[in-house]
C-alpha cells in the first residue's frame, strides 16, 4: 500500500501515513472530506484513478462542484493572460 507523507499535528516531524490511516484521520477531523489519487502513468500513459469520500453526499458534491469551480477559474485566468 502507498503511504502518504504529512506532518503530524502534534510535532514538525514527517510522518509516512498509509491511505488508510489519511482516510480515518480524515474521518475524525472533518464532517466530510473527499479524496482523489491517481497512479504515476504506465508505459502506455494510462493512470489508475480513484475517490473516495465520507459523509454526507450532498456536501462531497459540492465540495467536488465547488473545487471544480476554483480549477475552471483559474484556467480562465490563465488563458484571458495570453494576447488576442
């Protein structure tokens, strides 16, 4: 399984935390959490790609719409950047 390097809340050091562990602190810490990962790509380019979420559905959506919103924009910004 691929661990997951956080600093630990309680002291500056780097800790190595499984998926597993993130998703449970995750769970603890907030009303609702989601999470993406994906592999390193294959020979071929392809990744594994993978959420997972816990609480309530409706707020994982909108987190979801609500990060999608903040990446929309920010290629907008990007792209109203460049001269006609």
């Amino acid at each position: 399984m691929a661990k997951l390097f956080l600093k630990n809340i309680d002291d500056s050091k780097e800790k190595k935390y499984s998926l597993e562990e993130i998703k449970k602190i995750l769970s603890e810490r907030h009303a609702c959490y989601v999470l993406v990962t994906c592999s390193e790509p294959s020979k071929e380019g392809k990744m594994e790609v993978e959420m997972s979420y816990d609480g309530d559905e409706a707020l994982a959506s909108y987190l979801l719409q609500s990060a999608q919103n903040i990446f929309d924009e920010k290629i907008d910004e990007v792209a109203n950047s460049f001269p006609d």
